[in-house]
C-alpha cells in the first residue's frame, strides 16, 4: 500500500503540468521515469492502443489492459466499471481520428502511473473536436500489468 501512496503522490506532481496544455519543453511526446524500460515501453504503447479504441470501436485493448475491478472516473465525474467502459466502447460513436499527444510514465517498483493526454476529432458529433487528459495507475501482478484506475479531465486552455 504504501508504494501505491508514493506513486499517488508522484502523480498528482505531475498532473498540472499535463493538463495545462501548455507545449511540452521535451521534443519526445512520450517519457519514462523509473523501472524496467520493457516495462515502460509496455505501458506507453498499450496507452496509445487505448486511444485507438475511439476511431476502432474495439473493446479488445480494454479487455486486455484493464484490471476486472478497476474504477474509471470520467471527466463529468461519471464512475463506471471495467465492465461498463467496455460495453460503452461497443456502443460508442467512433471518431474521425483520435492520437495520443503525450504520455508520461512513472513506474515504481510494481506500480505505474502514466499522465496522458489525447486529440481527437468526429465531424458529425454535436461536438466536433476534442482533448481530453488523464491520469492511469497500473498494478503489475506478477508478470501482467494491468490498469486499476484512471481519471480523465479535460485540459485547461
């Protein structure tokens, strides 16, 4: 539990700077802090597969990433489970495009956060472009990362 606080505690240090929009000082659009770089390397890519769900329609990167019990906080403050976002995702309306923009990875020991943030468009939607950011906490359990939890919010400008 205590390693869960730490990496808690790591995040929430980190999440102003991802949401405030402001241009990353690094060229890369993604970093890694800490652990295994295969690890790390893991995490960033299953992050940019979750974005690719929202022009895909495919639950299969949920399915795969997120932890059965884990909890998503929407940016309304919408609580649902893995169960819930999954079948949400099925019934989604797809978007035009949708890319990862950045993504950082902390990883402590068998914890992992990752601050995020995505742009994505949909001409025909009331709305018709977005940005969304986020914060996920990954466990690894024995050899298997898993997403427990993510917040989204949306950026400020």
């Amino acid at each position: 539990m205590a390693k869960v606080a730490a990496a808690l505690l790591t995040m929430l240090a980190t999440v102003p700077a991802a949401a405030s929009g402001a241009p990353s000082t690094d060229t890369a659009a993604t970093a890694c802090h800490g652990g295994d770089r295969r690890d790390c390397r893991f995490i960033l890519d299953a992050t940019a597969e979750l974005t690719t769900m929202l022009t895909s329609g495919d639950p299969a990167p949920f399915v795969r990433h997120l932890d059965p019990d884990a909890l998503w906080i929407s940016a309304t403050g919408d609580i649902r489970s893995a169960a819930q976002l999954i079948d949400m995702v099925r019934r989604d309306d797809r978007r035009a495009t949708a890319q990862l923009d950045r993504a950082t990875v902390r990883i402590l020991d068998d914890v992992a956060t990752v601050v995020w943030q995505e742009l994505w468009t949909a001409p025909r939607a009331a709305v018709t472009s977005g940005r969304l950011a986020g914060v996920d906490t990954w466990v690894k359990r024995g050899r298997r990362w898993r997403i427990v939890s993510t917040v989204e919010m949306r950026p400020t400008p």
